[in-house]
C-alpha cells in the first residue's frame, strides 16, 4: 500500500517533530470493508509523552465533489476515555479504537464506484519541553478508486 504524510513541525527548530504516515489502498471494491492504518511517527530527538482518546486518528473519504462521505465509523459510540503513551525518538505509534469501539476505527467501506480522497487527521495532546501542547495533524491526500 502507498504511504501519504503529515507533519508538525517543531517552532524553535522548524525541523520535523512527528510525522503521520498513512497506509492505504489505492483500490477497493465497493461493499466490502478495507483497512487504513494511521501512523504517528516521532521524528524528534527524545521520548515524547502522549495523551489521546479512542478517536486519536480520524478518517475522512471525499468523493469527486469534494463532499465527506459516509464510509461506516461517523456514527459509532464509543466509550470515553484517555490513553496515556509514550514514543521514543525514531519511534511510532498506531491506535485503532481496540476494545472501546464496536469495530475498528480504520476499517472503512464504500457503498458507491468513484475516485474517492482520504484524508487522515490525528489529535492529541504532547508533552514538549515540559509543556503540554494540543496538536492536529493532517496527512497529505491520498486517492482511491472503489470500483
């Protein structure tokens, strides 16, 4: 599968601080689930705190219009709760609801043939320099066919 990226960027150094790299297909065939994997990635010279909750990674298909799409993980009920992690410097990290979730958060499914955008977006919190910061990330476009 093709990656696409995202990137933080670091303010003192405005070098690369984490990076979120997507794993997708380039096709799929309509009706039947596919997995997107979400990977955060730490990019920065030492271990980074974390803190998110069961909706780190969101995943968001546009059709040829540009309109969201429903793809089965909008309406989902989740449990709330806030997991606490850590990724060293070089390191990644991935998380696709586990348990608090009636099904993966990255298995999606399209219900009509087109030439579809995904879009991943990663929330969190990071402790930086002894402070913690609030961070979105989005990853670049990627395009799909359901066929």
């Amino acid at each position: 599968m093709p990656t696409i990226s995202g990137c933080s960027f670091n303010e003192a150094n405005n070098k690369p601080l984490f990076l979120l790299d997507v794993d997708a297909p380039t096709e799929v065939k309509i009706n039947e689930p596919f997995t997107v994997e979400a990977v955060l990635r730490n990019k920065g010279t030492g271990t980074i705190q974390l803190e998110h909750g069961v909706n780190m990674f969101t995943y968001t298909l546009f059709d040829e219009k540009g309109k969201a799409k429903d793809h089965g993980t909008e309406n989902s009920i989740v449990n709330g709760i806030g997991i606490s992690t850590s990724i060293q410097s070089g390191g990644s990290y991935s998380y696709d609801g586990g348990e608090y979730v009636p099904s993966p958060q990255n298995v999606l499914e399209l219900k009509t043939p087109g030439t579809y955008t995904l879009v991943v977006r990663a929330k969190f919190r990071a402790q930086i320099d002894g402070q913690w910061q609030d961070i979105e990330l989005t990853s670049a476009p990627a395009s799909l066919t359901a066929r």
